[in-house]
C-alpha cells in the first residue's frame, strides 16, 4: 500500500487519475473518492446526509463499489474477479430483515434461498437471483429511507452477480472457518454477520457491532481478491487489481484503511491488490531544491515486502507529493512563453504545488497573448483564464478554503495573525456570517479544510495559517477587501488589533511581531527609529534576526492613509546617516520580500550599501556578523531568490 501525501492542489487527484488512465486496459481497477458523497461516481445518488441506514453503511456502499468495479474485465489481460465470499456478506447484511426473534427463522430461510440460487444455466442462476432481490425489494425500500438511494443503486449492481455451485459452495465454507459465532455452517456465520451489521433507529451508524461486521466484510474482499490468483495466474505474472482512494484522510477513508491494514497483518501475506491512497498532509513551506525523503519522484533502498510485518502500520509507504522545480514549471501548458522571471516568481509562490502554479502560469499566458507582457506582482488578479470572469487568487481560494464569501471573508481576517494569540484578539472583530459565525473554532474548520500546514517563521509561534501560499491568497484577498473601505479600515483594523496584542517587555522593548504589523500598516518610520535605537545593544545577531522576522511584513493596500510621524529616539545631529542606513534597509529589504517580487538589482545594491555602512559604524562581534550579513544576504536575494524570513542569521532568533 502506497500512501500519497500532500497539501491542497499538489495534484493528489491528479496523479490518481493518471494512473487509472495509464492501466485502464491492462489490469482490474477502482477509483473512488472517500470524501465525497457518491464516491466520485457522479451517477450514483448519495445517501441521506448525516441518516442512518439500518441496512447499509458507507463501509458497504463502498465494498459494492469496489466490487462492482473489479469484476469488469480488462481489455487486454485476463477477466474480472469474481467476489463469492464479499457477494455472500453484502447480500447478507444488505437483506436482513428480521424484527425480532419470531422473524429470525422465516428471515433465514430467505437468506438460504437467496445465496443458493444456484442453477446448472447461466441464465436461471441470473434470473433465480434477479427474481430474489426483486422480492426483498418492498422490505429493502422500508429500510433505505429514500427511494434511488446509494443502497438501492448498488444492490442492482450487484443483483446480477452469478455465484457457480462451486464458488457458493467455497464461499460458505471460508464463511464457516471465518468464526464469526462460535458455532453453525456458513448460513449460521452470515446470519450472525447481518444481525451485528443491523442498525437499530436512533443509533450511531459505527456501533462495535457494526464495525465487527465490516472487518470481516473487508477480510472477505481480500480474500476473494487472493483465490483468484491461482498458481498458474501467478505463474503467468497476471496483474493484479489496483485500487485508486482518493482523499483517505477523511473519516471513511481512516477506517477503511485501518481495516485493510489489519486484515493484512492477521493473515499469513498472500496475493493482494495494489493499493495507492492520496492524504492531506503538511507542506513545506518553500519549494526544496532536493532532498532524501520518499516522494512521488523517487523513492531510493528497498520497499517491498513480503514478510510479516511488525504492526499493520508497516505495510504502508509513506511518500509526500513530489514539488514541481523550476524547470517542470516552465514546462507546464502555456508557461514556455513567459518570461523566466515569472516562471520563477509562480514555482516560489506557489512552493512547487502544481495546481496553484497551473492556475497562476494559465492566467499569466492569457495576459502575455492578450498583451505581450506580465507584471510579476499583479499575478494574482490576472483573469484566472478558466471560463470564469474570477480573478486568478479568488479561483485558488474556492478552491483552498470554500466557494463561499463569507468563509473566504472570515478567514482573510485572521490571516494577518502571527499565533494564536493574535488570532484570539481578531475574533472580537471578525466579521459576522449567518452560516458559520465569528468564532475560532469555524476558523480551525476551514484550516482544516484547507489543509494542514508547516513551515513557522524564524522568531515566531506561527504564523497562525502557517501554509504560506494559503496566508499569501488570503492577505491579498484582504488587501483587495480593503481597498474597497475607507481609508483602508479593512486592512488596518485586524493589523491593530493583532499589534497591541504585544505588549512592551520588561525593558520597554518593543515586540518584533508589534512591529511586524506596524510595517504592514506602512508605519516604516516608527520600524526604522525602533531599529535604529536597538543598535546601541550592540546585538548584530538579535537585530538581524528581528529584521528578517520584519521585513516579511505584508504591503497594505493603496487607500492607506500616511501614518502619524514619530521622531527616532536615537537620532542625534552625528547619526544621521545611520538613520538613513536603517531606513533604507528596511525599506529595501521589504520591497524585496513581498511573495510576488522578483530579485531587483538596483534594491539589492541599496541593501548590500546599508549593510556595509552598519559594518562600517559597529566594532567587534557586532562588525563581524553585519559583514557576514552584507558578503551573503545580498547574493541570496539576487541569485537563490530567497526572502525574509527566510535569509540566514546569527545566533538565536530573536523577538
């Protein structure tokens, strides 16, 4: 089993679909959508949402599914699988009608009569079992509570499924061995089966019972899987079924897995189908230029097995969805024609997540043809070139977090948050929806939705939405919101309201993450002056590690209004032109931080200039380490692209 990785639009679904493509002739295969309703099958009906059937689960709709799928035979090798034992349990459980224990035996008779419809003819047997299901049919609809269900739709699927005597007969007996009561034939043990798999109204759909039949319902489908591969099948090297799950990190796709896993482990390996399963997973917070780590791109040392494993967990490996490079980026539809510094600007961006990079060099391309140029930082509201009239960063967020305004809405307003803290103090202001509310907690939700996410900033908790792409969408989905207030009010309230979060320390120092969103509300001078006082510490390393943390500050938008001037309670009539240094640094290095700003040769050169004026004006350790600064910082940001927070420091980081 082979468990795919990754965040939002890294192509999960994508690479699942390729693979289905690639073997759709070769060998028996099943795709399936754990997350959604009708499992991906647009036409299937879903069941009621949040109703408990009593004779069906979403672990039975979704063995039916499977089964139905991997009896359809391939063009070009072997035959469909035949499912005698899996056939024998759904249509247990599926048809179970007993009320009560005057029922039980009438209800074993039918449930005789339907496994033994058993013909010479091919014909009779398909009709003898036609006309079976046909006649549980008014009981069956009494107990799915909608009519055209995912039940009732699966069970005509199965209805025409001819069991020989011979598999019947194989079936009942691995039935029988399957101990599922201490005593009784085949017809004994399916009868337990259905009677624990029965939901009474008013019930949880997961009670133990129920779980303890669908292990053995799993059991059975592994099984039926293994006995079609005979000797002679495994000599002839027939390949075997692959089974495609998508988004597994939902509650149906943990408990599937987790019972396909223990099902393997309990018994001796034997033949078993392929399995790749797609799950969210936290991203890296900037695209790596290489690593050792198991990918969809390579995987190095050995990874089959065909001894017991240690745990159940053991039959599983793990590998992280493969970030695209550069190179795969400038390859990507459209993106050959662009220039190369928006190719790079997209492949950072994006941190090598193929579905945001494909909307971004998409949108890029239908401004190219329509004007035969691009601007790096107006990327993100470019027409998303889709069909649509959305701008390219508003078509990523529906996607990301939900096609719903006012979700979208909620959640730009705690993007500027740096930890929870911050994040507590927004709610107060956040703004209102009839559908969800204000609270932390519809937040966590649409993360979730989102995705989990690493990647904290040098000095910090956080970000509180620490998947930086996402935060990247969403403050730029409030910038957009803001300019459409007075006076930027949008932007600037949750900036304040995170900033006075932060307290001054003990010594009156003031917070870096205070500054942080002090820079964001354009109040560069106050940041400069603050900077300039702490050079007097003689700290190189806090300084610099308090300037990275800074400079990552987000732009507010242009309706900003300029910011009240505050005198630097450093400057004197000597140090001016160490003012200037600082000012200019900041500046410089903000500028050239933004997430859609390309390397700039003339910023980087005033950079490089106010480090090496810092180096000029500082003696000792302090000296030593702004040189460092001014021999590497520069060339990072002009040739690695690499941004605050990201440059190097010295030393510890720092608030």
């Amino acid at each position: 089993m082979v468990e795919c990785a990754g965040g939002r639009l890294t192509g999960k679904t994508a690479l699942l679909r390729e693979l289905e493509d690639r073997y759709a002739e070769r060998l028996p295969q099943a795709y399936v959508d754990l997350d959604k309703r009708d499992f991906g099958q647009p036409g299937l009906l879903p069941p009621p949402p949040d109703e408990v059937v009593p004779n069906a689960s979403r672990i039975s709709d979704l063995l039916f599914l499977l089964l139905y799928e991997l009896r359809q035979r391939p063009k070009k090798f072997g035959t469909g699988i035949a499912f005698p034992r899996l056939t024998q349990g759904l249509l247990a459980v599926t048809n179970w009608q007993a009320a009560g224990p005057a029922g039980l035996e009438s209800s074993m008779r039918n449930l005789v009569e339907l496994l033994q419809a058993s013909q010479p003819d091919v014909d009779a047997r398909r009709a003898r079992v036609l006309r079976a299901v046909e006649r549980l049919g008014p009981a069956a609809a009494e107990l799915v509570p909608a009519a055209g269900t995912l039940v009732s739709e699966l069970i005509g699927l199965v209805a025409p499924e001819v069991l020989g005597p011979r598999a019947n007969r194989d079936g009942l007996l691995w039935w029988e061995a399957r101990g599922v009561r201490a005593q009784g034939d085949g017809y004994a043990q399916l009868t337990t089966l259905a009677m624990r798999f029965r939901v009474a109204p008013g019930q949880p759909e997961s009670t133990d019972g129920r779980r303890f039949a669908e292990k053995h319902l799993v059991a059975a489908f592994l099984e039926d899987i293994a006995d079609h591969y005979t000797l002679l099948r495994r000599m002839n090297r027939l390949p075997r079924p692959l089974l495609l799950l998508d988004n597994a990190h939902c509650e149906l796709g943990v408990r599937f897995l987790g019972m396909l896993k223990e099902a393997w482990f309990v018994r001796a390996p034997r033949t078993r189908p392929g399995v790749v399963v797609t799950a969210l997973a936290p991203e890296p917070a900037f695209p790596e230029p290489g690593g050792t780590a198991p990918s969809t791109r390579v995987v190095s040392g050995e990874f089959w097995r065909q001894d017991p494993a240690g745990t159940p967990a053991d039959w599983v490996l793990g590998v992280s969805m493969a970030q695209l490079n550069r190179e795969e980026v400038w390859e990507l539809p459209g993106a050959e024609v662009l220039p190369s510094d928006v190719s790079r600007v997209i492949h950072r961006f994006s941190a090598g997540r193929v579905g945001i990079a494909r909307t971004l060099a998409r949108a890029a391309r239908h401004e190219w043809d329509a004007h035969g140029s691009v601007s790096c930082e107006q990327l993100l509201d470019l027409g998303a070139a889709d069909g649509t009239d959305l701008p390219a960063y508003e078509l990523l967020l529906r996607t990301l977090v939900s096609e719903e305004e006012t979700d979208r809405a909620l959640l730009a307003h705690f993007s500027p948050a740096l930890d929870v803290d911050a994040a507590t103090a927004l709610r107060v202001t956040a703004p209102t929806s009839p559908s969800r509310g204000n609270r932390l907690a519809d937040v966590a939700k649409l993360l979730a939705q989102a995705g989990p996410a690493e990647g904290a900033r040098p000095g910090a908790d956080g970000p509180f939405i620490a998947d930086r792409p996402l935060r990247a969408l969403l403050l730029h989905d409030l910038r957009v919101r803001a300019t459409a207030t007075t006076e930027a009010a949008g932007w600037l309230g949750p900036h304040k309201a995170a900033r006075d979060r932060y307290a001054p320390g003990p010594d009156q120092q003031v917070d870096d993450r205070a500054l942080y969103h002090a820079l964001a509300s354009g109040e560069s001078a106050t940041v400069a002056g603050v900077l300039h006082d702490r050079l007097a510490d003689g700290d190189a390393a806090a300084w610099l590690a308090s300037l990275n943390l800074i400079c990552a500050a987000p732009r507010p938008p242009e309706n900003l209004p300029d910011p009240a001037t505050t005198p630097c309670p450093a400057c004197g009539p000597d140090n001016g032109r160490v003012h200037t240094a600082v000012e200019r640094l900041v500046q410089g290095l903000w500028a050239q931080s933004q997430p859609l700003a390309p390397p700039d040769s003339v910023t980087i050169a005033r950079i490089e200039r106010q480090l090496s004026i810092l180096t000029e004006v500082t003696d000792g350790d302090a000296e030593r380490i702004f040189g460092e600064a001014h021999a590497t910082w520069p060339q990072l940001l002009l040739h690695n692209w690499i941004q605050a927070p990201d440059l190097p420091t010295w030393g510890e980081a720092h608030r």
